[in-house]
C-alpha cells in the first residue's frame, strides 16, 4: 500500500509497494524499482473490458477523460506538473471526492473511477459532468490533487466561482453536490457587460471540504459588447 504526502508544496511523495494510477508524465524522480504503464481505456471499476470502455465512452461524451498511467513497483516516488500545487484528500471508505478532471494527480487503485452529472451547464470549462471517485475498499484511501496557485481548502456552507473551484468531498448518491446560484443574472449577462460574478456555486452541506484555486479557468462561453 502507498502513503501519499505533499512534498515542498510542489510535488507529491509516494512512499510503499503495490499500484497506483496517476496523471500520464508526472513522474519527476524515484528511489526503488517501478515500471510505468499507459492506460488505455481506463479502469474498469470491476466490469472488464467492457466497463473500461463504458467508462472511457462517458469521460470523453463529458470532456472528462484524461490520460493515465498505471505506476507498479516499491520505494519512493515524487509527481509533480508545471509547478502546480499539490493537496492530498483523505477519504474514508464509502466517501467521495468530486474533481475537475484536469487537476487529478494520483489515486489508488482501490476507488472507483467515475463521472457523474451536477447540473452546471455552461457555467464552466468542465460544463455538466466532474470527476468522481469513490472509495469502495474497507479501509482509508488518498487521493492527490493539484492547483494552479496555492489554494484555499474552504469547509462549507460556501460559496465559490465555478471556474476556480478544484474537488469537493461527497457522497455517491451526489448529496454535496454544488447548487448553482445566478442571483446577478440580468441583461448584461447575455453581453457580457457584468462584475464577472453572475454564477457562483453554492455549497450546502455542513463539514464538507471545498478546494479552491486562486486562478480561473476561462469559461466556454465569450459574449461581450466593447
């Protein structure tokens, strides 16, 4: 089993023997003997082939699939991109950890890897879907994530902008999940004339951690009037 732990806020140190799955090319340095493979459908989350591909299908009909690569071996291994910051989820077994695709690093083989609708239209680069992984195994999982900045770990009731918000812990039936909230929408947003802040996500449930990065990421939708 590996131990995962924020290494100079810029890497992530993983330290043990077994199998990881992690973000294609983030390996940085290693002591120990490890072998590194391309995955090319993706878990299969106990279906197969065919649930590999299910979830392959789903990942990319929702802009969510990423390249991965499975890490097997023993020692100590650090990953690391661009100098993003890196943070480290614990959760506890049935808990869940909602994650914009692109900020995952690194997770164990035992969560099971999913998609999972939230309703935020194009409010977002992500739009409809994140990233959910749930921890299906008896016992305490990690899961490593980055940001572009050092981020803020708020704990809810909050509210954040969609296009900085990173992973949120919750639960597999979706109770955690962000409401959207579009109380400055008038006019102007339809041109593109506003403060920037007419959709905002609204975290509802009590305890639940929220992850935040101090860059946006540019939204899908540009309409303005100069």
């Amino acid at each position: 089993m590996f131990k995962f732990n924020v290494e100079e806020e810029l890497c992530c140190k993983i330290e043990g023997t077994g199998k990881f799955i992690a973000k294609k090319g983030t390996m940085v340095a290693y002591k120990g003997n490890f072998k590194f493979d391309k995955m090319l459908l993706g878990p299969d989350n106990g279906g197969g082939v065919m649930g590999s591909l299910l979830g392959l299908a789903k990942r990319t009909l929702t802009g969510e699939n990423i390249e991965l690569m499975t890490v097997e071996g023993t020692g100590v291994i650090y990953l690391a991109k661009n100098a993003y910051h890196v943070s480290v989820f614990e959760l506890e077994p049935g808990d869940c950890l909602s994650v914009e695709s692109e900020n995952l690093l690194a997770f164990p083989t035992d969560l099971k890897y999913d998609v999972r609708l939230i309703g935020s239209g194009v409010l977002s680069q992500k739009g409809l879907a994140s990233t959910v992984l749930t921890n299906i195994s008896n016992q305490p999982q990690q899961v490593a994530v980055m940001t572009d900045g050092n981020p803020l770990m708020l704990e809810a009731p909050c509210v954040v902008d969609p296009d900085a918000v990173v992973a949120w812990t919750s639960s597999p039936n979706g109770g955690g999940d962000p409401s959207v909230s579009m109380n400055n929408f008038s006019w102007k947003t339809a041109i593109g004339q506003t403060s920037g802040e007419s959709y905002q996500f609204q975290f509802n449930q009590t305890g639940q951690m929220v992850l935040v990065q101090p860059s946006e990421r540019l939204s899908e939708l540009k309409i303005s009037v100069d």
